[in-house]
C-alpha cells in the first residue's frame, strides 16, 4: 500500500509561510512601536530638561532674544510629542489590525492541520483493517490446510 499523502500539503505549506511571515512583520512592527514610544520618552525627558532650565534662568535678567528662542524650542518639543503620540496611536491600531490577521491565519492553518490529522487517522485505520483482513485470511487458509491435511491423515 502506498504511504500516506496529504492531498492539501501544498496548501497547509504555504498558509504556514504566510503566517511565519506575518508573524516576522508583527515582531517588526511591534520593534518599530517600542523605538517610537522610547522616542517619545525621550522627547519629554528633553522637554522636561528645557522647562528646569527655563525656570532657572527666569530667576535673573532675560533678553527677549533668550525668551523667544526658549518659547520656540518648548513649542517645537511640544509638536513633536503630538506628533510622536499622533505615530504611536496609528503604530498601535496598525499593529492590532496585524495580531487580528496573523491569529486568522493561525486559525486557518490549525483547520488544515486538524484535517491532516484526520485523514491519517483514517489511513492508518484502514491500513489496519486491512492488514488484519489480510490476517485473517493466512490464518484462515492454514486452518484449512491443517483441518485438510488432517481429515487425510484419518
């Protein structure tokens, strides 16, 4: 009897590398949102830095060129953390719509698997059934032969 094959093998194979690769561009992503979000730290730590440094230089004689350039520098920080938040939301919708695709595909290679479970099982049953038929048959033409050979020998 020939050994068993998958009909859907080429199938299942290629869902398995769909999700690897989904999974490999769900790993990026969530690297990508990581560094963002360690850049939005860092903004506001630089932010916060600016603000210290403002608040102790108030306490002598500014000129206005000091003022304006300290109030364009916090506005410029301020915009790229609205920015950075702007990213991080978008990184973050994005990569929830990627997990809803890769647990599908997940989802879809686990059905094919489950079959291919199946139809071994199957194989495998009918492999025994008829190994057993085919048994059954040896044992029963010697049974013959020697209930034969005995009526002879009488």
């Amino acid at each position: 009897m020939q050994t068993f094959r998958f009909s859907l093998e080429k199938v299942l194979q290629f869902k398995t590398q769909r999700e690897n690769e989904q999974s490999a561009r769900l790993a990026q992503l969530q690297r990508e949102l990581l560094n963002q979000r360690h850049r939005l730290a860092e903004l506001l730590k630089e932010q916060q830095q600016v603000l210290a440094q403002w608040e102790q230089i108030q306490r002598g004689t500014l000129s206005p060129k000091i003022i304006a350039l300290y109030q364009r520098h916090l506005e410029y920080l301020r915009r790229c953390s609205y920015d950075q938040r702007e990213l991080i939301a978008v990184l973050d919708r994005e990569l929830e719509e990627e997990r809803r695709l890769l647990l599908r595909m997940s989802k879809e290679r686990r059905v094919l698997e489950r079959l291919k479970e199946r139809q071994l099982e199957e194989y495998r049953s009918e492999l025994m059934s008829k190994e057993q038929g085919f048994l059954d048959e040896v044992g029963n033409n010697l049974y013959v032969r020697n209930k034969s050979r005995g009526s002879l020998s009488m």
